[in-house]
C-alpha cells in the first residue's frame, strides 16, 4: 500500500533534516513583499479590524492640552498570498513572523498623536498568521494625544477627547479601516480621572481626502472630591469667616486686624489653589472667577468697616465727614425703622452713654447733658425717636450699630446668593454631562 502524498512529502524532508516548521516561514515569506499588498487583485480593497483597548490614564494636561493613556493596539486583515494546509507542515496552522520579516503591514497611524512609543519597542512582537492567511497584530502602546479641552467647570469638569487614525498613504479603495474591538479595560485606576465611556465612528474621508479613518471618543470625568475638601469648602469657609467682622466691638481693637487676616487668608488660599487649577485656559475656571469674587467681598467687606470704625472712634475730629456720613444713613433708616421699643430704648442710651464716656473727645458738659437726656427718654414710655434730641457723638453710635447689622445681613445674603448659584450651575453641567454620555 503505498503511502499517502503528504506522509512522503514530510519523509522526504525529514530525511533532508528540514524542519517544517522553517520550511513554512519559508515559503509563507516567499509570497510575501514588505511593498505590495498582498492581495491577488490589484484593485481589491483590504478591510483592516482595529482593536483599541485602553489600560491606563496616565495624565490630561489641560494647560498643553495633551493626553497620556497606555492602551492596546491591534490590527486584523486578511492576506490573500498566504494559505496552506497544516497536514503539510507536520500540523503547523500558525506562524509568528515580526517587523523585521519581508512581509506587508497597513500604515495604520494616529494622526493626532505627538508622542510616544511602544512598550515592548526594545523587544520585537511577533504578529501571528495562521494557515488561512488571517494576520493579527497586537502591542501595548503608551502615546501623548492632543485633545481639545475646555476647563471652565474645573473641577467638575468632563472631557471628550478624539484619537483619529488611518492609512498614512493608501486611498480608501484600497484600505478601508473599522473598528473590532473597543473597549476600557482599566488596569491601573487613575488618581484623578474616570473613564466614563468610549466610542467611535468611522469616516470614508479626512479633511477633504479620499481616506478612510476612524475616531476613538475617550470620554473622561475629573475627580473632585479632593479639589472640594481642600479648595472649595476651605473658601466658602473663609468668605462667612470675614462676615463676623460686621459682628467684633470696636473698642475690642480687633476689628480691622481681624479683616486683614481674613484677607491675607483667602490671598494665601488662592494662591495655593492656583498651582492646581488649569491655567492658559481659553476661559477662566468657575472655581477661579469665585475666589476672584471672594478676594474683591473680603476687601470691600475691610474698606468698609475701616470706614466706620473711624467714624465711630472718632467722629468730632478730621474725620467728622464719616461722622457725618453715619448719621446721614441713620437719618434714612431709623424712620423705617418705626417708633422706638421705650424698654429697650432705655438700654440702647445707657450704652451710648456708656460709651461716650469713654471717648475722650466729649468734654464732661457733654456728659452730663447726655445723663439728662437720658433719664428724660427713660420717663417717657411714648416718646418716639428724635435725632435732634441726640448728640452727634450718640448718632454716630446709634448708626454705627444699624450699619454693622444691616452690613452684616446684606453681605450674609450676597455670599449665600453667589455661592448657591455656583453650585447650580456647575450641578446643572454634571446632569447634562451625564444625560448626554
């Protein structure tokens, strides 16, 4: 019985100490050429599978706008000059060839990369064919892609970051690319971003040429529970901190130093938190517009207790026009104000008198014209309010204390108005992200 082809054929060699499996590289390389497509139609389109996979995101620069992720990166087509049957190479159905082979690889790039290079660059990976000509090519890859991004909603901020690639030379008709397998297989979490998706689309043309490409949409979302413990929560902290300023006595002599440490405070706060904020940008953050407010309140808030304070502490002197100036707001509010409380008139007047004494620039006439008024008020149970009645120094302090409270009350309500519409805007930005990934 003679012995069946393939038996002799693998004999046959077996007797020349060929191996078979070299002898398939051989032969599979001797169809093959690193310049022609292999295909047996000149003018048949090879369809390319793209694998994109992402393991890692190592960092998003928003100043340079610049990302850097390590992915998986892998290509399938099908080579029409390699088949063979693995019963005539001792059962071989695959081979592993590299760069370095004589053999035709897409010139597939990322056209917005910058950057970057291949893990395993110094050590070549193989790509593997197998008996009926289906070739795969896979290798980690770790790249700096440009990714515009808009950091206005830092740090509640999402991005959306394209990587477009294609065939470098060759036309759609005769490379088509689409993706196989897409996927986020986070290996390594980062510290400061989540991937909350990943998409793609393909396109048959590039800025107006006949190639076709694919665009990879890493959809990505920042981390914020950091920035909110240590800048924004610190920050509100420090803007109702400088309200109390409204609240200290004068005759404590800590009110304006209280004011300016609240305000080197927030300087040294935003100065801090402007390392970490995205700066280049092409709008400002929300986050930096607020501290920018808080700065200006904080100020204001201090310029406008200085004003009273020395108004207050010494209202007969070169700076009798603050004086002047309190009493002229006291004038506009104590009429809506209503009727004076007889019982708690008669402690407030004790109080100035208390404190009028204390001030070295009302002579002992005044004082004792002040008892008088004082114990006539008291008697008087229906007597409603008259500034005529009052001296100067009396009215500065009546309208020293309405100030600090209405000052403290508006300045309460501003802060919780501002900072109440920061968060619903940058609330309303996280649903509509969310709403649209």
């Amino acid at each position: 019985m003679l012995l069946p082809v393939v038996q002799i054929i693998f004999l046959a060699r077996l007797i020349e100490g060929i191996d078979p499996g070299k002898q398939l590289v051989s032969d599979v390389l001797a169809n093959c050429s690193r310049s022609l497509r292999p295909v047996l139609d000149v003018n048949k389109q090879i369809i390319v599978g793209v694998e994109f996979e992402i393991n890692q995101i190592n960092s998003l620069d928003v100043v340079d706008q610049v990302l850097d992720m390590s992915v998986f990166f892998g290509m399938r087509w099908e080579n029409e000059k390699v088949s063979w049957d693995p019963a005539d190479y001792d059962g071989h159905d695959r081979i592993l060839l590299t760069e370095d082979n004589d053999n035709w690889l897409p010139d597939i790039v990322f056209f917005n990369q910058i950057s970057g290079h291949y893990i395993t660059k110094d050590l070549p990976v193989p790509y593997v064919i197998n008996s009926s000509g289906h070739t795969y090519l896979s290798r980690p890859l770790r790249a700096d892609f440009l990714c515009a991004l808009d950091a206005y909603h830092f740090p509640f901020d999402e991005h959306v970051c394209r990587q477009s690639l294609g065939p470098w030379v060759h036309p759609t008709p005769l490379i088509h690319v689409e993706t196989y397998v897409l996927t986020s297989n986070i290996l390594t979490p980062s510290t400061t971003w989540d991937v909350v998706n990943v998409e793609s689309d393909e396109l048959k043309t590039y800025r107006g040429q006949n190639f076709s490409s694919l665009f990879f949409a890493v959809h990505l979302k920042r981390k914020s529970a950091f920035y909110v413990a240590n800048v924004i929560a610190p920050s509100i902290a420090i803007n109702y901190l400088s309200l109390f300023n409204f609240v200290i006595p004068a005759e404590s002599g800590e009110k304006i130093s209280y004011g300016v440490t609240i305000f080197l405070a927030q300087t040294v706060n935003m100065m801090m938190i402007s390392d970490s904020m995205p700066q280049g940008a092409s709008s400002i953050p929300l986050l930096g517009q607020y501290l920018v407010f808080s700065i200006l309140f904080i100020a204001t808030c201090l310029l406008v207790t200085i004003f009273m304070v020395s108004g207050y502490i010494d209202p007969m002197s070169n700076h009798s026009k603050v004086g002047k100036a309190l009493r002229f707001v006291l004038e506009r509010i104590r009429p809506i104000m209503g009727p004076k409380n007889p019982k708690r008139d008669v402690l407030t007047d004790k109080k100035v008198e208390e404190t009028t004494l204390n001030n070295n620039s009302v002579n002992l006439d005044d004082n004792a014209r002040n008892d008088d008024k004082i114990q006539q008020k008291a008697g008087s149970s229906s007597e409603e309010t008259s500034l005529d009645g009052l001296t100067q120094q009396e009215q500065v302090v009546i309208a020293y204390a309405t100030m600090n409270r209405v000052f403290f009350v508006i300045s309460f309500l501003l802060m919780t108005f501002l900072t109440a519409i920061y968060m619903i805007i940058l609330s309303a930005n996280s649903d509509s992200k969310i709403q649209g990934g």
